[in-house]
C-alpha cells in the first residue's frame, strides 16, 4: 500500500486474522502451482512421447501439419464420393434407357 493511503490502525487480533487468511491464500496459491507445474511436466511428457518434442512451436508445426493433413483426406474423400454418386447416377440413367427401350419393344 502506498505511503498516501492511510489505513485505520488494527488491533493485534485483527492483524493475526489478517495474517492468517493471507497465509492460507498463500498456501492456497503454492499448491495450485504445485499442481499447475505437476500437470505441465506430465503433459510435456505424453507430448514428448507421442510427437517426439514438447517444444510448442514443434507442436503448432506439427498441428498445422495435421489439419493440413486431415484436410486434404477429407477433400479426397469428398471428391471419391462425388465420382462414385455420378457413376451411379450414370447407371441409373442407363438402366432407365435400356428399360424403356424394352418397354418400347414390347408395345410394338
């Protein structure tokens, strides 16, 4: 606190409560970080161990890598799908012609 803002004078009950909830946030904080740091190194860990780095510029390499990746699948498999529904509709017209053609022979 700055020297211009004054403060009302507390008790020493007062101080001692006051520093006893701000040691538990202390506490409170360390083991957060504790937790925060323990999760980090297992997941520069599993990183390590599944891409080969845990370096996160490696790593968005390596994401763009894939999306890039998946993208290119799914626009193949997009078009296999097209050309398959237009070969399929191709037959179908032909079925038609050809049975109609019969049923044209018949009639005659």
């Amino acid at each position: 606190m700055s020297e211009d803002t004054e403060q009302p004078e507390q008790s020493i009950e007062e101080l001692q409560k006051r520093y006893t909830q701000l040691n538990t946030r202390k506490i409170q904080a360390e083991t957060k970080l504790d937790e925060a740091e323990k999760q980090l190194k297992q997941l520069k860990s599993q990183a390590q161990e599944k891409y080969g780095t845990d370096d996160i510029d490696e790593l968005r390499e390596k994401l763009a890598e894939m999306k890039n990746e998946n993208e290119k699948k799914r626009r193949e498999y997009q078009e296999n799908l097209d050309q398959i529904e237009s070969d399929l509709n191709s037959v179908d017209e032909k079925f038609a012609a050809a049975t109609n053609e019969d049923n044209e022979s018949d009639v005659e």
